[in-house]
C-alpha cells in the first residue's frame, strides 16, 4: 500500500437495531489499536510522521478532518507540501488506509467525535519511528 486509500463499508438495518461492519479491511498487519476523543472543535493534532508505520483510521462519532502530506526529506521536509484534506462523517462508514511515509493531522469539525485508530506497529516500534512537526507547516487549520 503506497497511496492513500478507501475500504468502504456497508450499514444493515432492522428492528434489532444497527450492524455497522468494513468486511474488506483484513487485519492481517495490526498489531494495535486506540481511540481519540476530541471534546471540541479546537483541538489540532498534526504533524506526525512515520517512516514504517502505516495507519487504518475508523470515525466511531461525529466527524474529522484528515490530512496527509508524504515526507520527501525526513529531517528537513520541503514547506511546500501539498497536503491531501479529507474530511469523514461516522455515518458513511469508511476506513481510512494511510501509507507508511506520510505525516498526518486530524482535526474534529463535530463535537464529541471520536475515532479509533489501528497500527501495523506495537508502541515501542512506533515510538521509535516518529517525526513531529508544526502544526502549521502545511495547512492553515483554522480554515477549517
């Protein structure tokens, strides 16, 4: 996987209720998981980058805005990155897959929205494998 990608999922009403599911994401690589819960809409978390991790990102409530830049120099990235937005409300059931190589920012638009996130990496390989940057560098967040 070397681009930024969609799995999409299916929804199944009935009186007994809601069975949300994403068949097509095969877990094969996740080796973790853990939720984020943005209370409100000011809240940035961006830039992180890894070189080796790769990312699955399931809205659970509410809605995020994503984005994505690929890294061209690890120490010293080029300012002028094009990041990819994406925006995903919870109803439309999708994961998010991000490559390895990129550094991502999120940021809720809705209150209260939570998403989970899944890594191909145990905590300690990520630790060792991140790349922080200013939350500025590539997107001016408050436009959003």
């Amino acid at each position: 996987m070397d681009e930024i990608r969609i799995i999409q999922g299916g929804i199944s009403i009935d009186e007994r209720g809601t069975v949300k599911y994403v068949n097509d994401f095969i877990m094969n690589d996740v080796s973790r998981f853990y939720i984020i819960h943005h209370t409100n809409n000011n809240v940035v978390r961006a830039w992180q980058a890894h070189q080796f991790e790769k990312k699955y990102l399931y809205v659970l409530e509410g809605a995020f805005l994503f984005a994505f830049v690929k890294i061209d120099n690890w120490e010293q990235p080029s300012d002028n990155l094009c990041p990819i937005v994406i925006t995903i409300h919870h109803y439309e059931n999708k994961i998010l897959c991000i490559p390895q190589g990129y550094a991502n920012g999120i940021k809720s638009i809705e209150p209260n929205s939570k998403v989970i996130v899944f890594s191909n990496k145990d905590l300690s390989e990520s630790s060792e494998d991140i790349f922080r940057y200013d939350k500025d560098k590539w997107l001016d967040w408050n436009k959003y």
